[in-house]
C-alpha cells in the first residue's frame, strides 16, 4: 500500500535511474548504514560483544544467527 501518487512515483525512479550504479550503491550503503545506527540505539545496555552481534543480526535478518556464525564471533572474541 503507497500513499504516493503514480506520477510522483514514476519521477522518483527516473531520477534514480539517471544515477549511476555505483552511486545508487553508495545510496543502499548509507541506508543500510543509517539502519543499523537506529537498531544500535535500541539494544539493550550491557550487552557482551558476541550479544551485540545477536541483536543486531536478529534485528537486520529477522532470525537468530545461524550456530556457525555465532561460534566464528566467540573465537574471535576469546
């Protein structure tokens, strides 16, 4: 559901286009990058490294951490 209008919609994405792959890559980088700042600030205080990671993750995929990638994070963290 979008409360934007056909035209308005069909600019943006023309304007979008005109960028050039590597910029429209920047672009998803900053936004990806903004994302995880936002879901920084809501993690719980106190948290062991390996736990930030979790949240993080959890939040950004919607799932836990598969078991391979959390046990690399506590080798790396020993």
């Amino acid at each position: 559901m979008t409360d934007t209008p056909p035209e308005i919609e069909a600019l943006y994405r023309e304007m979008l286009m005109k960028r050039s792959g590597s910029e429209r890559f920047m672009m998803a980088i900053g936004m990806f990058d903004g994302a995880r700042e936002i879901i920084i600030s809501t993690m719980p205080p106190g948290l062991s490294p390996v736990n930030q990671k979790r949240f993080i993750y959890r939040r950004t995929y919607g799932e836990e951490a598969p078991d391979g990638l959390v046990k690399m994070w506590e080798a790396r963290s020993a």
